[in-house]
C-alpha cells in the first residue's frame, strides 16, 4: 500500500474516534474546562511513563520543544472551546462547526507551512460552508452563543494543524503528543481558575465520569492523535482537515444511536452531508490529477519540504 493510500487510512480511522469525543463530552457531567483538563491529563501521564517519550525530549533541541509547547496551548483552546460549544449547544452543532476548519486552512497553512496558495483548497473550503448550515439546519437563539464558540474552536484547530503539518518531521509523534498535551494541561491550569466557574475550579470525576474520562483519553485522544501525527508526514494540513469534516457526520449519526435523541432528519440534513462528502472526496480527486499532470514540480515540492 502506498504511503499517501495508508495515511488517508489512518486519517478515517482517527475520524471515526474523533465522532465519538462529541458524544462523551455529552455524556461527561465536568464542565468543559475540567473535562478538558482531566483530558490533557491523563493522556500526559500515559506518556510521560514511556521511555521513549523521555528519550524523545532529551533528544529535542530547546528552541524545537518551545515551539510544540506554544501549539500545545492551541490545542488546549481548541478543546475548550469545542466542548464549551456542546455544553452551550449541542453535540451536533459543535462538531459541525469544526467542517469550518478548511475555510480558515487554505488561508492559513500556505502562510505557516511556507507553501504557495492553491485557490481551489479554497473553493473546496467554501464549498463546505452550505453543507455545515443545511446539516445545523438553522440554531435556536439559545444555541448561537454555542455556534460562535464553536467557530473559534475551528479556527483554532486550523491554526494548530498548520503548524504540527509545518514542524511534523522534526519530532517522534508520542514525544510531539506528550509535549503539546502536557504544555496544554499546565496552560489550562493557570487558566481555568481565572474563568467563570460555579464552585471549585477543578471537579474531581465520579465513577461514571472517571470512566468515560478514560475511554475519551486513551480511545479517543492518545491514539489517534498520536496518529495522526504520523499521518500528516504524507498528507496536507489541508487534505487531513478535509477527511475530518466527516467527524460531524459521525457524531450525529452516533448521537442518535447511541443517545435515542429524536431528531428530525429532513431532507436539510442529508443534503448537507452530501455537500461535505462531496468536498471531503473531490479534494483527494484533485491532488491526484495535479501530481499526475506536474509530476517533476511535486517531486521539487517533496525535496524542499523535507529540507524545511
């Protein structure tokens, strides 16, 4: 199996993982920021217990280790703000809003990962923008707070592929996992006491909680992130962002199965994720009749970003 093939595998698996963050965020009682916290914990710890995580940071320039740390507190606004999103919302709207992330991409990565702007990254982004308002279907007045939250989350999560897409061969993926997560863990730290918050900054989970805090950590965020990470040497920012527009996709269809909730899915809603499907598949369409056609200037483009 080629490698590019084997990395769009990869990416649909971490998807599919991805789908069910939106429903154990629903389900987990914590409020977003100490569900996020807990999140970032966790994973750390698991990381920090292998010695290949220890090696890998030993082995990292300073300069390289402040520069994963700096995207790690991305990576911790993008999770607050996503899953304040659903506690403002719901599920489905707040991972919806991350099919926004491509629009903000294809201004974003050219300008972080030093690459020429490709116009049509940007038609296929915009082309999304429909899919996502027929899929939301038209947000309540009590939902809209939850919309606009979750629109930052997805500019954030275009901000912070960018640049993992921008320094990914420079770093063993669990080594990058445990730097960001751990930076955003101490970040959210010092943060979260400065929100707003009823009570205690920091809940400790029950069991009910302590149990879906574990299979959202482990199943659904030191997994596939770590893989995606590896995923990303063969793919674009961009294209990787494309496929994960199938994420909302999979947590609706998964928020009824598994939550009941009685939805009504109108003719709207299949429309829009056929909009999104279509871009999430034209988008691979494309890259492949552009490398067939320009073959000598892909591979000038593959030798100066391995040289980056």
């Amino acid at each position: 199996m080629q490698a590019i093939s084997k990395a769009r595998l990869q990416i649909h698996f971490c998807v599919v993982l991805w789908g069910f963050t939106a429903i154990l965020g629903k389900l987990i009682t914590l409020p977003a920021s100490a569900l996020v916290w807990w999140r970032m914990l966790l994973v750390t710890l698991a990381l920090l217990a292998t010695p290949r995580v220890w090696r890998g940071l030993r082995a990292m320039p300073a300069r390289l280790r402040w520069a994963y740390a700096g995207i790690g507190v991305l990576v911790s606004l993008h999770w607050l703000t996503f899953y304040a999103a659903i506690k403002l919302s719901n599920a489905s709207v707040g991972a919806t809003c991350i099919a926004l992330g491509p629009v903000f991409l294809a201004f974003v990565e050219p300008w972080i990962a030093r690459r020429r702007f490709d116009p049509r990254e940007l038609l296929i982004g915009v082309a999304v923008v429909p899919g996502v308002a027929l899929v939301v279907g038209g947000v309540p007045t009590a939902m809209r707070l939850g919309l606009v939250v979750g629109t930052a989350s997805a500019l954030l999560v275009a901000l912070f592929s960018a640049c993992n897409k921008r320094l990914v061969e420079h770093g063993d993926p669990l080594t990058v996992t445990c730097l960001e997560l751990g930076t955003g863990t101490l970040f959210l730290g010092l943060l979260v006491p400065w929100l707003p918050h009823a009570g205690a900054a920091f809940v400790l989970p029950d069991v009910h909680d302590a149990i879906l805090l574990a299979l959202l950590s482990f199943g659904c965020t030191l997994l596939p992130f770590a893989l995606a990470l590896v995923a990303l040497r063969h793919l674009s920012a961009f294209g990787t962002q494309m496929v994960t527009n199938l994420e909302p996709v999979y947590a609706i269809v998964l928020a009824v199965v598994l939550l009941g909730e009685q939805r009504e899915l109108a003719w709207p809603f299949y429309l829009g994720v056929a909009v999104i499907l279509a871009a999430v598949f034209v988008h691979p369409w494309l890259s492949r009749r552009s490398e067939a056609a320009q073959p000598e200037l892909m591979g000038v483009s593959e030798a100066h970003n391995a040289t980056d």
